[in-house]
C-alpha cells in the first residue's frame, strides 16, 4: 500500500496514490483529506503556485517538494490572506520579468487569479529552483529550515547569515 512516504511525485493529477501524486495530493494526504490536488485545508493561491511548479519541474527536482507538502497544511486562511499572498505573486512575477518586453510585464501586472502560476512560470523560466521553493516557504509565512529546501545537499538553499 502506498503511503505518504513512500509515494513518488510526479507530474499532473493522479487517480490514486498508487499511481504517485503531485505536491497538493501529498498535501492532501498529509492533512487527512481525501486525496486530490486542491485540499481543503490549503490556501488556493498557494494550491495553484506548488501545482504549477510541480508540474514544471523534472522529475528529479520536483522530489525537493516534500518538505512543502507538510508546511503548507492548514495554511487555507481568509479573504485577505489570499490576496496578500496573490500580491505577492503578482510582484514577484513582475520582478522575475523586469527584462520582459513592456506587453509582459503589462499582462503581468493584470493577472489576478493566475498571478500564482504565472509567478511560478516566471521561476521555471529564468531556472531559478531554488528561489522558487524560498517563494513558497516566503507565501506560507516562515522560513525554512535548510533540511526542508533542496534534497540535495549541493542544491540546499543556505538560510540568511549562513
């Protein structure tokens, strides 16, 4: 029977766990849902981020999502929590697209639901993996400890100071 540790993640939405999971299904799975990509327990705009990230990494740096699976449960929140974190997003992506043509970074500046995935998108695309796993220990709300980021130690992103 396949577990939360000993399920692979991959790419996409899954059936069952049998059949692997992707980051928000682990999640789900952490938090006693049933398993899917969009538990409850998550906040939506840091469900869309992790999915998109998820599903752009390769297989081999998609495994250092294990340690968001468990920090992100219970961080569902409210209205202005999701905006605050949807904001976020927005700047950052802004930020990643600064060298952008001017028409990028005006669609940018105007997405709303998407600003998670397209701040995700803006990670993949400059290859910046692990400040894209920083952004989302940054969107939960705590730092990481360096354990929780990267796999493995040459991809380890060291905290502040150290």
């Amino acid at each position: 029977m396949t577990s939360h540790q000993t399920v692979t993640l991959g790419r996409g939405r899954h059936s069952d766990p049998s059949k692997g999971a992707c980051v928000m299904e682990l999640a789900s799975m952490l938090a006693g849902e049933r398993f899917s990509d969009h538990p409850r327990s998550v906040c939506p705009v840091i469900g869309r981020y992790l999915r998109a990230l998820n599903d752009g990494l390769d297989d081999e740096r998609r495994q250092d999502l294990y340690g968001l699976a468990a920090a992100v449960v219970g961080t569902s929140g409210g209205r202005r929590e999701r905006a605050r974190r949807r904001t976020m997003c927005r700047k950052r992506n802004l930020e990643l697209r600064s060298e952008s043509s001017r028409a990028d970074r005006f669609f940018a500046a105007l997405l709303r639901d998407e600003a998670a995935e397209a701040c995700a998108s803006a990670f993949l695309e400059a290859e910046s993996y692990d400040e894209a796993l920083k952004f989302a220990f940054e969107l939960i709300g705590f730092e990481p400890h360096r354990e929780l980021v990267g796999s493995a130690p040459d991809r380890v992103v060291q905290e502040p100071g150290g």
